[in-house]
C-alpha cells in the first residue's frame, strides 16, 4: 500500500517537473523554433496579481475561457451583456457598445465612456480622465465560486441530513459519515467550550455555516485544473463580510454586563476607569479587523508563494531551477492543504470566543 502511494506522489511530481520543462522551454524559444534566450522581462508581479485578483471571467487555457455575465447599472438603466465580448482585453483598448453607451475594461474595472468619446485618457497617476465607474453587479468569478460553494453546501447537507431518516437509527450513511464528526468538532471543541452550555445551541448554525464555508472555499481555490478556482478568501470585501456579520451578532448578544465591562470596568478607580474606556472601545472594533485580515493575509500569502517560486524559473530564464521549484512549490501546496482547514477553525473559534465574551453573565 505504502508502495502505491509512493508510486502515485512520484508520478506526480514527474509530471509537474516535466511539464514546468515544457513551459520554460517554450518560454526560451523564438518564433521561428530557434533555441535563444528571450530578452523580454518576465513580469513575475503582474503574473501573481493576475492570478489572486478578481476577474470577470474563468481563464482556463490557451484562448480558452468561460465567461461571465457583466451587469451594469447606468443613468440610461441596466446594461447586460457577456465578459467574451471584451476578448480578453484588459488595458481598455477594446471598446464595448451598448444601448448607445461605450464601456472599457481596465485591469478587471468597467469604466463608461463620455459621450462623444471612442477612447479611455488617462492621466500622470493612471487614472481615467474621460470615463467614470457605473453601478456594477456582475457575477464575478469570486461571486460564481461563492454560489457555487453554496449550492454544494447544500447538496452535502441536504444528503447528509437524509442518511438519517434512511438509517431509522440515528446512525448516519455515505457523506452523513464525514460531515457528522466535524460538526461534533465544531460542537464539542468550539462552540461549548467558548460560549457555554446554555447558550451554544442557538450559535450552532452559524459556527457551523462559517467553517464549512470558510473551507470549501479554500479548497476551490487550492484544487488544481479546476475551472472555477478562485481566491475568494483572498479577497479583503469577502473576509470583511464575514467579520462584520460576526461583528454585528457579537453586538446584539451583548449582556449588560459586557458593556459594563467595556465602559466602566467595575472593581477598578476611577482614573483607570476612565483610561481603560477608550483602549476597550477601539479593542471592540480591532477584533473584525483582526479577523478580516488574518483570514485574507494567511490565504493571499500561500498563492503568493507558490507562484512566486513557479516564477523563478521564467525570471531566471533557465530550467535547471525547476527541480527547486517544483519540490518546494509541492511542500508550500501541502502547508497550504493544512492551512485552509486551520484558518476556517480560527475564524470559527475567534466567532464563537467574541460570542462567548458578549453572553458572559456578572461573577
């Protein structure tokens, strides 16, 4: 069995060895088949960010992509049209026409043009001087990769749930088997732990809905080849949302003594009363904050890192670095496994903390 496995992760790593040879040997050939080193810089960042941020679409390879539907709210009303129209354009050169309006994409922003306009100006800081941004609703790919995850949240808990009635004796079958021991987790080493026997129950769903969302999200963004990848935790407006929700049910949790604590510490003077009010009140905003970022730094910085190491055998424009970065971009996706079910646990763990802390009765 050991063999096996062995054989399989050997095969792998060959393959991504070979196939990163492919890649750098193409990227050092000319044209016309010649063996000659090309002097054009490779744009490692631009690569990088390219990959983490946003898009209006799903590239997948070569020309290929699946596009995604743009929806704009303009002054003439909403306009609707598919991303494939810009052909992957996205320095603003290809202009849109649509209910007599012209759009640009810029870096994966849609920008309206002025009337009378055929093309975006811009000026010393790149900024467009001629176009202004419309109401945008489109589906992005972080939004497409985020419903998707809910629709499969759905599916595996609406399975699992039924494993149940079939069993007639409470023992769950198929995915109810998985599912059921990481909500006893979350249950017995999160929820119970932190906000207490009497109040955990009606915390439960939420505590739950963040890990598994959290994670299966993560999980999209790690699978290889996967068509509708993306870096959803990655983005600061995702993470942001999850913190404010934790926020806003932390506040209206809150017992009287949790305020009492934060504004007029009892058992202390009154000179450190008055000194300690304005630390506790900025440490009730900082804790979001803390959690918005931790979640979006911890998940950015793997990407980062992979292809950072992929992009040194472009930017050293030779093939014998492959080796290296192969095995050490291999170790960071295997840290990267571990670390998207540990950032969901944290940010799950911190919720349920800060709950506990609101719901915590006077002693």
């Amino acid at each position: 069995m050991k063999t096996t496995k062995f054989a399989i992760i050997r095969k792998l790593l060959l393959g991504a060895f070979f196939l990163l040879l492919t890649f750098a040997s193409r990227a050092s050939s000319d044209k016309n088949g010649e063996e000659s080193i090309v002097q054009e810089d490779f744009e490692a960042k631009e690569l990088i960010f390219h990959h983490i941020k946003d898009s209006y679409g799903f590239h997948v390879a070569g020309d290929f992509s699946i596009s995604l539907p743009i929806i704009l709210l303009t002054d003439n009303g909403p306009v609707v049209f598919m991303s494939s129209e810009f052909h992957h354009d996205s320095d603003g050169k290809l202009v849109v026409e649509k209910k007599g309006l012209k759009f640009v994409n810029v870096h994966e922003k849609i920008y309206q043009l002025e009337s009378g306009v055929s093309s975006i100006e811009f000026d010393n800081e790149h900024h467009p001087t001629n176009a202004k941004r419309p109401w945008d609703f489109s589906i992005t790919k972080n939004v497409f990769s985020m419903l998707l995850s809910v629709l499969v949240l759905l599916l595996i808990f609406i399975t699992a749930s039924r494993s149940y009635k079939k069993s007639g004796n409470n023992m769950p079958s198929g995915i109810g088997r998985f599912v059921e021991p990481i909500i006893v987790f979350v249950r017995d080493e999160i929820a119970i732990p932190n906000i207490g026997k009497h109040h955990y129950k009606k915390y439960m769903p939420f505590l739950l809905t963040l890990f598994f969302f959290i994670w299966l999200n993560n999980i999209f963004g790690l699978i290889p080849f996967f068509p509708f990848s993306a870096n959803l935790s990655g983005n600061i407006a995702f993470t942001m949302a999850l913190a404010v929700i934790t926020f806003v049910i932390t506040l209206f949790s809150s017992k009287k003594n949790y305020w009492s604590h934060m504004l007029w510490m009892p058992g202390l003077p009154v000179p450190m009363k008055i000194f300690l009010a304005p630390i506790e009140i900025v440490g009730m905003f900082v804790k979001p904050i803390a959690l918005m970022i931790r979640l979006f730094a911890n998940i950015t910085a793997g990407h980062v890192v992979v292809l950072s190491l992929i992009s040194l055998i472009f930017v050293l424009q030779t093939v014998w670095v492959s080796p290296v970065s192969v095995l050490f971009a291999v170790f960071i996706s295997v840290i990267e496994v571990l670390v998207v079910a540990i950032q969901a646990y944290i940010f799950t763990l911190l919720s349920a903390l800060y709950f506990g802390q609101a719901l915590e009765e006077e002693h």
